[in-house]
C-alpha cells in the first residue's frame, strides 16, 4: 500500500469517526430529551392516578347515597301501601255509616 493509499484509508477512518461521533452526540441528545418526555409523563401517570382516586371516593359516595335513597324509597313504599291498607278501611268505615245513614233516612232505622 502506498502512502496515497494509505493517507485515503486515515481520511476515511477519520470521516467515518467524526460521523460516529456526530451520530452519537445525536443520540445523547435524543436521550435527554426521551428523558424530559419520560419525566414529563411519568407526571402526566401520577396526575391521572390522583385524579383517579379522587373519582373513587366521589363513585363510592354516591354509590353511598343511591343505597340510601334506595331503602328511602322503599320505606316510602312500604308507607304507600299502610296508607292503602288505612284508606280501605276507611273507606269500609264509611260505606258501613252510609248505609246506616240511608236506612235511618229511608225509615227502616227506627
């Protein structure tokens, strides 16, 4: 190999280094900003996980008030149908009296 050669082989190494080199500072610089991204999303994550939590509480206390209202409504229910069973015989009550009163008025009560 002759100093021509070999002086084009050390240009190329050395073209090649400072493309590796170059490639590499690309890569160090991709990485860092990958890592600001990680960080940035790692808070994004706790944010939601926080938020989450906080939906929790809110779906288990309303979870909380629809069980409530749930065994208010069937106690109002329940009230319904004593007040049904209550305006029966009152309405039994009243029938009896009408017809007391129409016997008394036809005559057939003395």
């Amino acid at each position: 190999m002759n100093e021509e050669q070999f002086q084009r082989h050390v240009d190329f190494i050395l073209a090649q280094q400072a493309k590796f080199n170059s490639d590499i500072a690309k890569l160090e610089e991709n990485i860092a900003r990958h890592e600001q991204l990680f960080a940035k999303l790692g808070d994004v994550i706790l944010s939601l996980a926080n938020y989450n939590e906080g939906q929790d509480e809110r779906i288990a206390e309303h979870d909380r008030r629809i069980a409530a209202n749930d065994r208010q409504i069937a106690e109002l229910i329940e009230a319904g149908k004593e007040t049904d069973r209550r305006f029966r015989e009152t309405d039994e009550r009243i029938n009896i009296l009408i017809k007391v009163v129409e016997r008394f008025y036809d005559g057939n009560g003395k």
